[in-house]
C-alpha cells in the first residue's frame, strides 16, 4: 500500500502475511502466521523487483501444500521463508542504511505453532530478524507463540513499542538551549487557529519543527509548525505554534515529546489551549472554556503516552490527574476575565479527548454528553498526562467554535474551516487572557538548572 501524504512525504506500510496450515499426518496440523508491519518512504531502488520476486516464490511454494511429504514440504517451506526474509530485510537495510527509512519501525511476529510439534527453525528466524533490528532506534520485536484474534493483532499493532530515551530528550534540549538566549518558565501550546499568541512574545527566537532534533511535523492547517521562544510581559516564555496529534499518524511519544524536552529547559507551567466542540448548552460558540477536568478517551482504550517502561528522572510510575489543572491558576484566571470585562464569556469545565480526525457522530456525542463531557476535541490531554507526571502545573483553555450535533433532526455540519473562523474571531480575546494570567503567575525563579539541559 503506497500514498502520497502531506508536503510531498510519502509512506508505505508492508504487511506481509504467510499463512501455512496443512495437514502431514492424521490429527497433526502444523500452522505458521508471520505478520511484517514495516513503515517505509515507499518503493525505490529495486524493490518492485523484490516485490515481484516474493509473489513469484509464494506461488510456486503454494503447489507445495496439496503435497503429503511431511519432512520435504516442510524443509521447501523453511528454504522459501529464510530466503523471504533474509531478501526483505536486506533491502529494508538498504533503505534504513540511506536515511529515508521511518524514523519508529515495529515489527510483530506471530507464530502460533501446533502443540506437538517443536518447530526449531524459531530460533534462527528470530536471531535473524534481531540482527536487523539491532541498532535501530526506535525499532522492537514482538514474538507470540499463540494464535492471536485479528481484533488483538490490530490493538498490538497501534501500541507502538517505540521507545525514547531520557538522553533523547536531553541533546534536543541542549540543542535549542545552544541557539537561544531565553530560558523559558511557562510553555505555551497553541490549538487550531490560536497560533497568533506567539506574536505577542517579544525578543523572539524562532525555530521550524523540521530543524529541531527529534521534533515530529504538524501537518494540520492552522499549525504553523514553529517554536517560538520569547518574553511574554517579563516572562520567558516558549510558545509551540501547532502541535501534533495522535491522528496524524504520530505515536503519542512523539506527540508529547516538546514536554519533556520542556521539562529539562527548566520550565514549570505549561498552558494548553485548543478548539472544541460544545456539548454543554451552556457553552456557544465564541465562548471561553477554563479546563477543570478530562477524560481521556483513547487512554481508557489502552493507548496512554506513559505506556511502557516509566523513566524515573521524569516522574513516579502512578501519577495521580486527580488535580492536573491547578486549581490556583483556574482561580486566577476567573479573576482576570472580571477585570478584562469578559467574564461573561468564560466558564469552567469539562474536556473530552477522543482520537480523530473525524468529527463525533450523534450517538458518540450524546453518550460524551451524559458522561458529563462539556467540551470536545482531539488534543491536549496527552500533553496534560505528560506535563503532569514530569511534576508541571497545568493551565487549560477551549476556545469553543462550534456546537456538536446532538439531534439526528438537526442539519448542521461542523467543518474545520468553521474552527479556524472562529479562532481567529477570538484569537485577541485568548491572548489577552493567557497573557494576563502568564503575568500574574507565581515563578519560581530558584529553580536548579544546572540539571536540565546545561
């Protein structure tokens, strides 16, 4: 399967699949399932070539299954799949070796094998697809020795196994500290439409996601794709003009990446803003959201950016979100909307992330609805887990640009076109609010950070 994506990237996911499941003696089945999920910059250099090569080897092994030689048809059989897979993985070299391989591969191997039968050729196939593995970053091998349900081999297939070291983190955190004078306090990402924020900062150091080590691409219209560092009424500040999105196609490590690399900059607050979908009556579009509170749609699926081993430098293994919107910055805020006269226009709430890209169907809506779900969209939450769990404060706004249809009699059609017409309708109002929450916050300027980046 081969697409154009965005700004000309281009992608290619390869599953291959061998499926063998033969009968060599009464009551004896032997089965073997081999699932390759590698994510590549498409075909090039030959590899049609390959490609045509293994269809013309899976059929001519195919006239091998009708036959009842037990111990020939199974050696035929290993001689075509170690030359199957010593040739992908050769070619996958190739590609890695250039730099136009992705920059995360998964590789999920299931060999559900008949019970009564050792099939020795396991351990080679293995050692094999390790070498190639070995030095990859990024990359992961998953082995089964059970059958899987398709249902199971698509949920391990969306949890990624990539993984992303604390010293990741730290030489992106140390590149940008090398390029820019600011050491920011308060972290600021921008929603939909919302990015104008950043041309508030004065003294301003401005860098392209496609420069920073390690920092994925917003590929979403509104999502200039450019951090900002710059003072924001006396405070350093750094500002994520766009940010990533599980729907993108990004893990949710990549997403949640600037966090952390925020963390070691020495930062202590991070500001969220977004564009949402109202489910409260209450709430219309033009309206202000203060986020009290989430719930993490995709998290409680099983897909949270704290999955897998938990780096102690960062935070505990259990972090509690019981109280991951400050409450004295909500407070704060409240108090600013009287003084700026739109505090009829802000209220708190409650946030719902959902996966995306699509927009809630009525029942999907309705359901969101009677969880005590008051506003709706597709970010933010993940960025909340991980600023929570590295120790941070947290401060939410939605900006809330549309109603979500709750009636099948209602002929409304939210569009993101809409979204951004609303965010640039109230962007100055934002603005105005987070700057003046920025200002009036509580620093703490004794922070040691001398630990973080240099």
């Amino acid at each position: 399967m081969e697409g154009g994506l965005h700004q000309g990237q281009r992608s290619l996911l390869w599953t291959v699949v061998f499926v063998m499941d033969r009968g060599f003696c009464p009551g004896q089945r032997y089965s073997l399932w081999t699932e390759v999920f590698i994510m590549d910059g498409g075909l090039r250099r030959g590899q049609w070539s390959f490609m045509a090569l293994t269809l013309f080897l899976h059929i001519c092994s195919s006239s091998y299954r009708n036959s009842e030689a037990d111990g020939f048809v199974l050696k035929i059989y290993h001689i075509y799949l170690y030359f199957y897979i010593y040739t992908y993985f050769w070619f996958s070299k190739i590609i890695r070796e250039e730099k136009v391989a992705s920059e995360s591969q998964h590789v999920f191997v299931v060999m559900p094998l008949a019970a009564d039968h050792e099939w020795r050729s396991s351990e080679p196939i293995r050692s094999l697809l390790e070498d190639y593995l070995r030095g990859s970053a990024g990359a992961s091998l998953s082995f089964s020795a059970s059958p899987v349900p398709p249902s199971e081999r698509l949920l391990l297939s969306m949890h990624s196994k990539e993984q992303i070291s604390h010293d990741d983190y730290q030489k992106t955190a140390e590149w940008l500290m090398s390029r820019t004078k600011h050491r920011p306090q308060v972290s600021i990402i921008c929603g939909s439409g919302l990015g104008r924020l950043a041309d508030s900062l004065s003294c301003r150091d401005q860098f392209s996601y496609s420069e920073i080590p390690g920092f994925p691409q917003s590929t979403v219209q509104g999502h200039a794709g450019c951090l900002v560092f710059g003072e924001l009424k006396g405070r350093s500040c750094v500002c994520m003009q766009g940010r990533f999105h599980m729907y993108e196609g990004h893990s949710l490590l990549k997403t949640t990446f600037p966090i952390r690399v925020f963390k070691l900059m020495g930062v202590q607050t991070l500001v969220v803003t977004n564009a949402a979908g109202s489910l409260a009556d209450h709430l219309h579009p033009g309206d202000i959201m203060i986020i009290k509170d989430h719930i993490n749609i995709p998290g409680l699926a099983g897909l949270n950016p704290l999955h897998g081993p938990n780096d102690d430098k960062f935070g505990p293994r259990f972090p509690a979100m019981s109280s991951c919107y400050d409450r004295g910055l909500r407070s704060l805020a409240l108090e600013v909307t009287k003084q700026l006269d739109i505090a009829g226009l802000v209220q708190e709430g409650v946030y719902a992330m959902v996966g995306g890209p699509n927009f809630e169907t009525i029942a999907e809506a309705r359901m969101l609805h009677r969880l005590g779900v008051d506003a709706v969209g597709m970010s933010t939450v993940p960025e909340v887990v991980v600023a929570t769990h590295c120790g941070m404060q947290v401060f939410g706004l939605s900006l809330i640009t549309n109603k979500v249809v709750k009636s099948y009699e209602d002929s409304d059609c939210v569009n993101h076109d809409g979204v951004l017409e609303v965010g640039r309708l109230r962007s100055e109002t934002v603005q105005q609010l987070v700057t003046e929450v920025i200002s009036r916050m509580e620093i703490n300027n004794n922070i040691d950070r001398t630990s973080s980046a240099v």
